[in-house]
C-alpha cells in the first residue's frame, strides 16, 4: 500500500465524510476533507434557505447557480490541497469542469455513489467520463458494466468508531429514525394502530415548530414524533429499542441504516428479502413481506427476549468482521490504483 495526500471531497449527510476519513487514515494516509454542501452557522443555514431552498420548493429554482458555487469551491479545494488520489462521494452537485479539473491533473480518483443514479443529477455522458466508479446498487453497477465503465458494487458501511457510551436499558419501543415517505408513514401508523408503541425520529415527524418550519409543512402524521437526532444517538436509539425498523421504499441499494442497526446490536426489522450476502434473514436481521407479518415480528421482539438477543449478537459480529468502512475503503483503493 503506498500512503497518499488524500482529498475526500463529500456532501456534509449525517458527517458520513468523518467516517470515510478515519478509515482512510489508518490505512496510513493524510486526509483533507472538502465537504461541498456545507453550511456553517445560523445565518448562512437560513441563507441558504432563501436562497436556494425555498425557491425550489415554490418551483423558481436556484440549482445552477449552486452548482456553479460547489463547484468553484472543490476545484479551489484540489488547487489548495494538491492531492495525489481524489475521493468523491456522490459528487452529482458538481460541474463537469470539476472533472474535467481532476483529469486535466491527471489525479487518481473514485466516485462512491450512495444513491441510485436514478435519483441523482448526473447525465450518462458525464458518468462514462469520470470513473473509476463505485455504487451501492447492485442494478446499476450492473448496467454500468453493460456499458463497458469501469465499476464495482460497493455496499454501504457501519461506521465503528463512533463512541455511542454505555448500553442502556431496553425500551418498550419500536423505532425508526429517517425521512418520512408516504410508505414509511403507513407503516407507522398501522403499527401504531396495531398497539406498537412506535417512536419515530427526524424533522419530519417532529411537531416542534422549528421542524414545522424547517419542512415547510404543518400537518404530522399519526405517530409518536421526535425531533432530529444526531448519528450517536440515533445508534443508541437502535440499540436499546425493543426492535428498530428499516424501511427502503423504491431502492434496490441497502441504506447505511442496514449496517447501523446490526453494528449496534440492534433487533433490525427490515422490508427487503434480497439481503443474502449481506445479512442472514432470521439469524442477523429479519424481514418482512406483509403489514401482518411487520406486526407479528415487532410483538415477537417484545415477547421473546432469546430470540431477539440471538439476533443482536450475530448481527454486531457479522458487521464487524465483514461490513465497517475500514471494509468500504480498502476497496476504494484499489480503485483508484487501477487508474
């Protein structure tokens, strides 16, 4: 392994960069992060609301006017830091002239999308220019292939460094920490319904008025709701539920919760059957197919202490030895080697 001046160039999501860089670092490089989203303090949070968020949401736009600052502000980060490898994490803000930066320095680099490309802004021309290419869809990496690129299905990671404190006592609840979606809302709700006690986390369950304004939106759903909480306490949320839920909707990629909640020792009820070579279904998480079935599996963890304990345990261990992002970022190595 040859060491190297590293330039980890991330959106600010949940301090995922933090994670990346330490994991970089004990493989004996120096890292510099560049984080191109981020918005430090109170005044410029709510300038960038005005100016960039509320436009969107009342259909204006500012999108290219932000993309044009990230940009600017990433090449100025290459020029300042003088790298010898780039890691980007999905990247779809930035322009092609911050591509077109990096090969015109003839940088190794690696692209980790956590988002189906589907749901990102980038444009095929663009995504067949910048690879190396890692992704966290096992159906796009397979199209990429199709296309000749240069790619690798890299799943997401547990972030194993992060101090969560003591265990605490198992609460009664069934959790979920997230965004709420119109299928996420459901579930909850016929839970609750149900006689699960459900607590979910995250401005847009939350009723507090700041977290009203902040999600542009009054009406909440039927559901026990709290506020954001930061990634610590959301892992010991997990931990000491009766059992935590993980809910994808329309994604063929496994979310980083997937690798959370078993890193902690959670109780992981998950809405995908597919996670063969991940997790073992009924022995590290369990899924469900069915409302009835959610049902049943959260009364279950209430109910049967040894079978939720098992599950806890061979989930941490699965984690630590096969899915933490020391794993993730020895493989982003490799890529970048290859250029």
């Amino acid at each position: 392994m040859t060491e190297r001046r590293v330039l980890l160039v991330s959106p600010a999501f949940h301090g995922y960069h933090g994670a990346i860089a330490a994991s970089l670092e004990a493989r004996g490089h120096t890292v510099v992060r560049h984080v191109y989203d981020q918005h430090l303090g109170m005044a410029r949070r709510v300038g960038h609301q005005i100016r960039h968020e509320l436009p969107q949401k009342v259909g204006v736009g500012s999108g290219r006017r932000l993309g044009r600052e990230q940009t600017a502000a990433a090449i100025e980060a290459v020029r300042d830091t003088r790298p010898d490898a780039v890691v980007v994490v999905k990247g779809d803000a930035l322009e092609p002239s911050f591509w077109e930066h990096l090969s015109t320095a003839g940088l190794p680099r690696v692209t980790w999308l956590y988002d189906e490309v589907r749901r990102t802004r980038y444009t095929p021309e663009l995504l067949s220019e910048i690879g190396p290419l890692a992704t966290y869809s096992i159906l796009d990496d397979e199209a990429f292939n199709e296309l000749g690129w240069d790619t690798r299905y890299l799943p997401l990671a547990f972030d194993h460094r992060l101090t969560i404190g003591p265990a605490r006592p198992r609460t009664k609840h069934v959790t979920f920490v997230g965004a709420r979606y119109p299928s996420r809302q459901f579930a909850l709700e016929s839970l609750a319904a149900a006689g699960v006690p459900v607590r979910a986390y995250g401005r847009d369950w939350s009723s507090h008025p700041v977290d009203r304004l902040r999600t542009w939106s009054v009406r909440r759903p039927d559901v026990t709701g709290l506020r954001d909480v930061d990634r610590a306490t959301a892992y010991r949320v997990m931990a000491s539920s009766t059992a935590t839920l993980n809910l994808h909707g329309d994604q063929d990629g496994f979310t980083m919760r997937t690798f959370e909640a078993a890193g902690v020792g959670a109780l992981q009820i998950v809405d995908r059957t597919d996670t063969a070579g991940l997790y073992r279904d009924g022995v590290e998480l369990v899924a469900f197919t069915s409302l009835e079935e959610l049902v049943d599996l959260c009364h279950r963890a209430a109910s049967d202490a040894e079978w939720a304990e098992s599950i806890r345990a061979a989930a941490r261990e699965r984690t630590l030895a096969e899915h933490t992002f020391d794993h993730r970022v020895a493989e982003l190595e490799a890529a970048w080697d290859t250029v």
